[in-house]
C-alpha cells in the first residue's frame, strides 16, 4: 500500500523573511547573509509584490555603474511569483520548480504569505522521504 504524497507545508520554511520593494540591494544581502539564505519575497502593505534572489542580486550588479546602496529592491526583484497553498501536493510543487528551474516557491494562504519551499527544502524532504519511505 502506498502512502499519499506529502503536502508542500509539511517542508516548507515558515514565516520566510522577507523585504519591502523600497529596500535598497545592499540592505537586502545584508539581511541574506545575516539569516543565510538566498530568496526573500518582497511585500508592498502586506501584498506579494515580487521575489528578490541572490542570483537577480549578482546580475544587476554586474551591470556597469550599478550602486547596491542606491539600487531599489523593486529594480532587481522577479515580478512573477511561483506561488502555491499549504497544501499542495509536494510532487506537483517540485515538478513545477523543476520544469521552470524556480528556485523556490511562495507558499500562501489568505492572500498572506506563511512559508517559502526552496530547492534546499525539496532536497530535505527528498533525503527524508528516501530514508523513510525506502530504507
């Protein structure tokens, strides 16, 4: 008998930091370094506006003249969001990552943001369910 695949809030990371778009860069790598991590979803009065990735952090400033202390969130975040509910089903969510090489995913509910599954979640709950469901 096989057991039912696990809903995405059973391994996502709850209550996510996160950034105003009105946040300069350098404060924002200030705030992944300090917590280490790479992704910070970005709320405008409680509302997800956008996701703010070291990776988006590194290409804008590899542009010429670009300062990280003057350069707004809002000018390097991602405005489309990979955004699903506590319980969707965690082989559905790390498909849709896979298939569109998200590196994360914002978990809402209520229009509120409750949680955020990264790559480094969908690894755990792998070695978790490897150990679990086939040791």
């Amino acid at each position: 008998m096989s057991k039912p695949i696990p809903p995405v809030s059973k391994y996502m990371t709850t209550n996510p930091h996160t950034v105003r778009p009105s946040l300069t860069l350098a404060e924002a790598m200030q705030l992944m370094r300090e917590h280490q991590i790479r992704h910070l979803p970005v709320l405008d009065g409680g509302q997800l506006v956008g996701m703010l990735s070291e990776r988006d952090i590194r290409i804008i400033e590899s542009f010429k003249g670009v300062d990280p202390t003057k350069t707004l969130v809002e000018d390097a975040m991602e405005q489309q969001v990979y955004a699903v509910r506590p319980g969707a089903p965690l082989d559905e969510v790390v498909a849709e990552m896979a298939s569109k090489k998200y590196g994360s995913a914002v978990v809402m509910q209520n229009l509120n943001v409750v949680g955020i599954f990264t790559v480094v979640d969908a690894l755990n709950a792998i070695a978790e369910l490897l150990h679990t469901r086939l040791a």
